[in-house]
C-alpha cells in the first residue's frame, strides 16, 4: 500500500470542477426529465450519467479529494481512504441513476 504524498499531481484540488459537476448533473437531470418520453432508448441513460455528476459533485463541494479521487493520479497523492470512497460515492450515482430509470420513468418494461 503506498503511502500519503502530498506531493502528487493533484495535491490542491478546487471546488470549481466539483461545482461544475454539480450543475451539468442537474441540467441533465432538469433536460432528461422533460424531454425524456420523447428521447430514444439510449439516450434515456443519460440520467444515470447525471446521477453520477451530482452525487460527485455533492461529495466534491463536501470535500475536493472525493471528486479527484477517482483519478488514478490519486492513488498516491490523497490518503487511503480518498480512493475507495470515491468510488463507493460514483457506484452509488450510478445506481440511484438505474433506480430513476426504473422507478420513475419506466425506461424498462
């Protein structure tokens, strides 16, 4: 296991790249939302993709690690728990994306 360098390539992140997330996601999900009986199929997987922009983007604003962390240039530069949280925090996005897909717009039949 490697140790925490605060030295790395991403070693004093923002909250701008969160934030950005944050409003793309939302402005997916407002777009997804209206027009979505009207898209076809594939394009109703964009909810999940917005899912997954603003649970990072909330989890980024929290704390800018969480959003990076992702990034394989965080492996060495955030402590160890950076990583696996991140990705716990983008499959969850991912799985709330597939619950509106069901759930609330019966994407699937």
């Amino acid at each position: 296991m490697a140790e925490y360098d605060p030295t790395g390539d991403i070693e004093n992140p923002t909250r701008r790249n969160p934030l950005l997330a944050l409003i793309v996601g939302i402005v997916f999900l407002a777009i997804n939302h209206r027009f979505i009986d009207s898209f076809p199929g594939v394009f109703k997987l964009f909810s999940s993709v917005a899912t997954l922009f603003v649970t990072l983007g909330i989890a980024g604003l929290v704390d800018p690690r969480l959003f990076y962390g992702v990034m394989d240039q965080a492996k060495d530069a955030y402590p160890p728990w950076v990583r696996p949280t991140s990705i716990a925090i983008a499959i969850l996005g991912m799985l709330l994306g597939i619950v509106l897909l069901v759930v609330v717009y019966k994407a699937f039949p």
